[in-house]
C-alpha cells in the first residue's frame, strides 16, 4: 500500500514534467523553424550577393578590355605620326 501512496503522490509530478518537456519542446521547434528561414533566407541573399558580383567583374573585365582597345589605338596613333 505503501508503495501505491508514493506512485499516487509522483503522478502529478510526473504530469507537470510532460507539461514542461511538451511546452520546451514546442519552443525549440519554434526556434527551430525560425532558425531555417533565416538560414534560407541568408541562402538567397548569399546567392543574390554572388550573382551581382560576378556581374561586376564581367562587367569590369568588358571595361578593361575596351581600355586596353583605346590605348592600343591610341599607341598606334602616336606611332604613325
């Protein structure tokens, strides 16, 4: 008998502790879910950010040519004259 009196008295104790883990554990798949869209959206920004710089250096690359073209002919220029 003695031994059903403590089961009896751990019970509630036992229950608020599920209450507990279930509220943590809705928390942390909060946190969770929250985590993955910053990280997604972090992705996207990364991938924004990659592809804008590889339009600067494609674009750079074309100015660089075009000046190199320009001195060339203006080289040519001076040494015809």
């Amino acid at each position: 008998m003695e031994a059903l009196e403590k089961l009896e008295q751990r019970i509630p104790e036992l229950l608020a502790g599920i209450d507990r883990l279930k509220a943590e554990n809705v928390r942390i798949r909060s946190e969770a879910a929250a985590a993955a869209a910053k990280t997604t959206e972090l992705e996207e920004e990364n991938r924004r950010l990659r592809t804008s710089l590889g339009q600067e250096e494609s674009t750079r690359a074309e100015a660089l040519k075009r000046l190199d073209a320009l001195l060339r002919k203006i080289e040519e220029h001076e040494n015809i004259e």
